[in-house]
C-alpha cells in the first residue's frame, strides 16, 4: 500500500519560508512583495482559486490586488490593465487566470506580462530558460514546480536512472514538467491522446506524472508497483445519489494506491503546491527587485 505524499504539509512549510523571507525582505529593504491577479469574467471555480492566492498572499505578509473585470472586457482593455502592472513597482508578480473568455488571445496577453514579474513562468522567456537549463533565473510554472518539490520529497534530488511517464502535454504543466524532471537526469517521456498502449508506457514508469483533465483516466494497473504518482487533475464531478459534488484526479487513487509506493492525493496533493509555488515565486521576484538573489532552492 502506498504511503500518502501529504501537499497541504509541504505547502505549509514552503509557505513559512516563503513568509520567513518575505519578513527579512521587508525589515532589511522596506521592499514589500505585491501579487496582482486579475481574472476576466466570473467562473466559479475560478473565483475560488483567486480567493485562495490572496489569502495565501497575506498569510505570508504581501500586498495582494485583485482586478476582477467584466466578462466583455475587451483584449486592448486587458493589455492595457497588464502594462499598467508592468510599470508599478509595487507589483513584483502578475498572474492572469486563464482560461481567459474566448474572444481575447490569452497567448498576446502572456507575452505582455514582463518576464521578470510572471510568477507563472508562462513567459516565453521562462519558458526558454526553462528549456535551456537557466533555472537560476527562471520563473518555473506553479504547478510543475510544486509537483517537483513533492517528488524530491518522496525520492531525493537526483532521479538518476529512474524512468518518468508525463501524460499530458499542455505548456501549463506536461511540457515544463518534463523539462523538470529532465533537469533532475530522470529519462522522461511525454505521453498524450495519440499515444500507444499507454497503460503499458505507464507500468514503465517510477515516477508516473498524470495531468490530462480526465477524471480516473490512470487505472490501478497502470501503475508500476513502487512507483511514485503524482495527480495533477482536479476535476469536479457531479452530484451523486446523496448531493455530494466529488473532487477527483485523472488517477484512480484507490486501485492505484494498492500499486504505487508513495501517490498524492486529491484534493490535498499537487494543489496546494501550486498555491504555495505561487508565493515563492513572488517573494523571490521582489527580493530581485530588491538587488538581492535569492533562491528557496532548499525547500
Ligand atoms: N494563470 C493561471 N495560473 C494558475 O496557476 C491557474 C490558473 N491560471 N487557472 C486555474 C488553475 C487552477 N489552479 C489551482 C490552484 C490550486 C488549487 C487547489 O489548491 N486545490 C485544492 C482544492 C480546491 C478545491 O477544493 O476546489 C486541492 O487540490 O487540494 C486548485 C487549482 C491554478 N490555476
């Protein structure tokens, strides 16, 4: 049976020290780290996570805005709303929720964001230094990023001749967790729809990431046994018989469990990682900002 990775534990801790940095940045410079997120239109389920970042923001001692604008916001408004973010130096971190209302070009949007305020790395300049290694500088995506923390925890920081299946191949999470693991010299491969016998890619895997959007799309022996999973889906299900809206993840975790050595669950996994991540990244923008380096690289 699987042992449990707890995410709201190692959220918390990454939390306190983001906080703990947060507190000697604004004692030493007086420079206090600001988030603004900006979300268009009002889906629900987006509103929840929104509210969330700014709680989390003033957990750790930040200045937290929020823009929430009309669902007819039109693109130019949008870019207009991000460059006047850009220029304030209050604001060391820029989150746009996405998905954005279909008439605006969410990609335009992103590369408006200045690189050195995108806390979701989704810059393509993150996204190069990314792939080129520069993660010294880069703003690594939330959710990768928190999924990472959670497998060192469960296998150390060299995934030397350990073998990782990523299904899923989103710039959000597939693609930059696959660079992530490739960086920690884990052989990856990136599975999505078309490729073949994925359950057999899947039982190849140690460390077996799924981030696809389909609920319990990973089936219990699909799972290697001893291998590490890791859920990224979060995907709400309807009611059922007695009222109960259901959260679950692309993986089947109850058959899963029986397989793996170490899964995260959902809710309680890679979500509060993204939240926490979200934090760090701020903090380090605006100890940048400060002229000071700084890296939570021992998280
Ligand atoms: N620009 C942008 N950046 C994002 O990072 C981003 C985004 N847009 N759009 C929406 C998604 C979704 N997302 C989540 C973050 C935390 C939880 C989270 O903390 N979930 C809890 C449970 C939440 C619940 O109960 O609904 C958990 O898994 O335990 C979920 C989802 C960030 N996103």
């Amino acid at each position: 049976m699987a042992s449990v990775i707890d995410g709201k534990v190692v959220a918390a801790d990454v939390v306190a020290k983001v906080k703990a940095e947060a507190d000697k940045l604004i004692a030493e410079t007086g420079v206090v780290p600001g988030i603004a997120v900006v979300i268009v239109g009002h889906d629900p389920a987006s509103q929840v996570y929104v509210a969330s970042k700014g709680k989390k923001a003033k957990e750790c001692g930040f200045n937290s805005i929020e823009h929430a604008l009309p669902a007819e916001t039109s693109e130019e408004e949008l870019v207009a709303v991000v460059e006047k973010l850009n220029a304030d130096p209050a604001i060391h971190g820029i989150l746009v929720q996405l998905p954005l209302p279909g008439h605006i070009d969410s990609g335009r949007i992103i590369q408006t964001i200045a690189p050195e305020k995108d806390v979701d790395g989704f810059h393509f300049i993150n996204v190069g230094k990314l792939g080129t290694g520069e993660l010294d500088t880069a703003f690594v995506p939330c959710t990768p990023a928190g999924s990472m923390l959670l497998i060192e925890r469960a296998l150390g920081r060299d995934l030397s001749g350990l073998s990782a299946v990523v299904v899923g191949r989103s710039n959000i999470v597939g693609k930059p967790m696959a660079n992530l693991l490739l960086n920690a010299n884990a052989t990856v491969t990136i599975a999505h729809s078309r490729t073949k016998d994925l359950p057999g890619l899947c039982r190849s895997a140690d460390i077996l990431v799924a981030a696809v959007g389909r609920p319990e799309m990973i089936k219990g022996d699909w799972v290697k046994p001893g291998a590490t999973v890791i859920d990224v889906g979060i995907n709400r299900l309807p009611a059922d018989a007695n009222g109960k809206a259901r959260l679950v993840g692309d993986v089947a975790y109850d058959e899963a469990a029986t397989n793996a050595g170490s899964i995260t669950p959902v809710p309680g996994g890679v979500g509060p990682m993204t939240i926490a991540l979200l934090m760090a990244n701020t903090v380090i923008s605006a100890s940048r900002a400060a002229g000071r380096a700084l890296s939570l690289g021992d998280s």
